[in-house]
C-alpha cells in the first residue's frame, strides 16, 4: 500500500469513492455528491490530499484542511474514504496514521473530528486504537439519509506528541 499525494489522474477514482460514501448518508455531512468538475477543484483545495493505493487501485482517500480559522487555525479537520468492497482491510488505518504525521508536517497541533457518527463503530474503534480522545456526545447530531438522527462524538489527537 502507497499513500501519497493525489494527482489528476487520480480524481475519477476518488469522486466514486467519495460518492459512494456520501451517498450512503452515514458518516459525511454533504448531502449532494461531487460532480467531476467540483471534484478535481474541491480535493486540490485542500491543505493536503492523498490517495491510498494498492496494485495500481486507487483504495481510499483522505482530506486534510484546517478546522478553523485564525488564532484556531493551528487545529486541523480531515475525512477519510476507502472503496467499500476494500473496507476491513486496515486502509482506513494506514490513511489515518498517513494523515496524522501529515498535520504534524504542515504545522498543525491538534487533528479534531467534528462529527464523528456514533453508529459508525468501525471508525470509533479506530480512533479509539490510534489514541484519539472524545470530547463527549452531542445527541441527534447527525442526519442520516433515511431521515433518522444518531448521535455525534467529536474526537482529537494531540499531533504535537509526534515531534
């Protein structure tokens, strides 16, 4: 598995991938998905993008970009999306812990999740497993597709520990 720094090339692959989970409606907060043209503009945008690719397959994704602005602009956010015929074979792991020394690069201190679906238990356990610590639960945070609310549980990592 190679992570790295997305290219143009790579833009087609990751639009379907990011689609994929926007369209599920069960973890990303947009609700409409990106178009081709959107697509190459929104992940160049980004403070870093990087793809995680296998044998020439482009697996997962990631975005990293500040949270905020200003005197909380030192306070990073990210999104991670993996091919969903690849879940469950530690990509999502490999692009956290990617993009976690990758805040650490740009100057970032702290990566926070702002809305992470208490649903989404494969993700919790992961930034459970990678250190990561919840800040509490902010009850009917999220809007699922079907109509129903779930629960979010922001989360951050301590990236200065790293240096």
């Amino acid at each position: 598995m190679n992570i790295r720094g997305f290219t143009k090339q790579d833009v087609p692959a990751m639009t379907e991938i990011w689609n994929e989970v926007v369209e599920a409606g069960l973890a990303f907060p947009q609700e409409e998905t990106l178009t081709a043209e959107q697509a190459e503009q929104f992940f160049a945008s980004q403070s870093f993008t990087a793809v995680a690719e296998d044998n020439g397959v482009i697996a997962g994704l990631y975005i990293l970009h500040p949270n905020n602005v200003g005197r909380c602009g030192h306070i990073a956010n990210a999104s991670y999306a993996v091919r969903r015929e690849l879940r469950g074979k530690q990509i999502g792991r490999e692009l956290v812990s990617h993009s976690l020394r990758k805040c650490a690069e740009l100057g970032f201190r702290i990566l926070q999740f702002n809305a992470v679906v208490a649903d989404n238990k494969p993700a919790l356990a992961l930034y459970e497993s990678l250190g990561f610590r919840q800040l509490g639960v902010i009850p009917g945070g999220f809007r699922k597709k079907d109509g129903s609310y779930a629960d979010i549980i922001p989360h951050y990592f301590d990236v200065s520990v790293l240096k």
